[in-house]
C-alpha cells in the first residue's frame, strides 16, 4: 500500500499544467482525487471533475462539499488554480490587478475556506500552495503577477501558523518556469516563440525549463504523510533559478 492509500485529495485548476499532473500523482499514489476548475473536461480516468470559478465563493464552496461527500472527507489540498499577467507596473490597469489578485490570492483563500471544515476532521491535513519563483526573485515584466505570488508566499506562512496546533500543515511550491499549456500560450504570443523558448532555457542554470511532472512530485511530498514535520515552507523547483549565481557558461 502506498502512504497516500486511504487519503483524499483536491486539487484546484487540476485539469492542465502542474494541477492535472499533481492530481495524477495524488492518484498513482493511492489518493482519491477531486479536481476543482473552471473547465474539468476530458479529465483522466479515476480522477473526479467539480466544474467552480475560484472567483465564485458560492461556486467553490458547493464544489468542494460535493467532493468531501463523494471522497467521505478531504485530507489534501492543493491550491493550484492560477492565472498570469505580463507587464510593468505602468501597464495593467485597475481591472487587471484585482482580476489577477482575485484568482490567485483570494482564490487560494475561498478554497482554504470552503476546505477547513473538512481539514480538520482529518488526522492527516496538508494544504500546498502554489506560489512562483517570481515570489522569490525579480523577474522583468512580471509585476501584477510577482505581486500575486508574493502574497502567496507570506499567505503560505501565515496559514501555516494559524492551523499548526490544529494539525494542518501548509507549505508553498514555487517553480521555475515549467512547460505546462500556460507557458505554451506565453510562447504562442511571442513574435518569434523557437527563440522566446530558447531564451527561457537558457534563463534556467540547468538549461531546460522545468517539467510539471516535477513540479508535481514535489507538492506530492509535502501533502503526504512523509512530510508530517514541515510546515511553513516554500520549496523550489526551479532548476536553480532561484538560488544558484553561475559563471558563463565556459568561464
Ligand atoms: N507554468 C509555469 O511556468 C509556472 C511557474 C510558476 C508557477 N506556476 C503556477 O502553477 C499554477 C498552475 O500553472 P500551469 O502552468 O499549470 O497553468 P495552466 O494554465 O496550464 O493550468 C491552470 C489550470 O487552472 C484552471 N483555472 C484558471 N483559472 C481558474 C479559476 N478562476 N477557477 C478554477 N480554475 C481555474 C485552468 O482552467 C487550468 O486548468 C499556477 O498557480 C501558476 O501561477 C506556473
């Protein structure tokens, strides 16, 4: 039996990217899976589908109910739905700004919200935010978007202190930039999207843009048992990105 056997999961924007690969490991490794998105079409056999607009608080609480009543309860979650934005600060206007910070921040928070309940029944809680490297460094053109992960990353900390001695673990997973629909989108916009992928390659220490699989893997941890002494963390998989200053290459 695998040590998530037994254990029941959800996970929001779990139909693309890092949240359908992290729904797929959650159910490989014995976890029963409930996926929360806006489109959940066309999921992977054995994964449950709640179509909810994070933005929605009616929306998210009646999605996450149904699926605590289908899976018998929530030990697991996975606050993955997230949203970009490109520019300066001189160029998103009002709109954009709560638009971003409504799915990215108060997203995370409505799902907390509507899970707690659940949580705390279970012997086993674990919430894994899905933050940035863009929480962690400067990255150009990245404002709104920085901003939303930032606030991630202290929200993270936060959480991880009001339910510690509730038994609920919370910890952030920041990747570097991972080829996932998302950043195929990104690529698609470019003028030149073979040289906007290479530059991004190269921009990474190893070279090679970081796979959802991996990413996936590492929120897999910290939502499992074998992790029952972290919390309050920020993990990264990044590829380096974050914390390593090289040389150039041959020097
Ligand atoms: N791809 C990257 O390079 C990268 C890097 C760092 C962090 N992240 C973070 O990882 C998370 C997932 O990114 P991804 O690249 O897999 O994205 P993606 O666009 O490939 O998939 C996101 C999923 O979230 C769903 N979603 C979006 N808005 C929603 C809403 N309002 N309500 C419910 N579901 C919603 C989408 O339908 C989609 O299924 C995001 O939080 C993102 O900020 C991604």
């Amino acid at each position: 039996m695998s040590e998530l056997t037994g254990l029941r999961a959800l996970v929001t924007g779990g139909a693309a990217g890092i949240g359908l690969a992290t729904a797929q490991l959650l159910a490989t490794s014995g976890a029963q899976v409930a996926v929360l998105d806006l489109a959940p079409d066309d999921l992977p056999a054995g994964l449950r589908a709640y179509q909810a607009d994070v933005t929605d608080d009616i929306s998210v609480r009646s999605a996450t109910d149904a699926a605590a009543d289908a899976l018998g309860g929530i030990d697991i979650l996975v606050n993955n739905a997230g949203i970009g934005a490109i520019g300066s600060v001189e160029d998103n206007d009002d709109a954009q700004w709560h638009r971003v910070l409504d799915v990215n921040v108060l997203g995370m928070v409505r799902a907390t919200r509507a899970a707690l309940p659940h949580l705390r029944r279970s012997e086993r809680a674990a919430i894994v935010n899905i933050g940035s490297i863009a929480a962690t460094a400067g990255l150009p053109q990245r404002a709104l978007y920085s901003a939303s992960k930032g606030a991630v990353l202290s929200l993270t900390l936060a959480m991880a202190a009001d339910y510690v001695r509730e038994g609920i673990r919370v910890n952030c997973v920041n990747p570097g930039t991972a080829d996932t629909p998302w950043v195929g989108r990104l690529l698609d916009q470019a003028d030149d999207p073979a040289a906007e992928r290479a530059a991004l390659n190269t921009r990474q220490p190893m070279g090679r843009l970081v796979t959802a699989d991996e990413v996936a893997a590492a929120i897999v941890y910290l939502a499992s048992p074998a992790a029952a002494s972290v919390t309050g963390t920020a993990l990264a998989v990044d590829g380096g990105m974050q914390g390593l200053r090289l040389r150039p290459a041959g020097q």
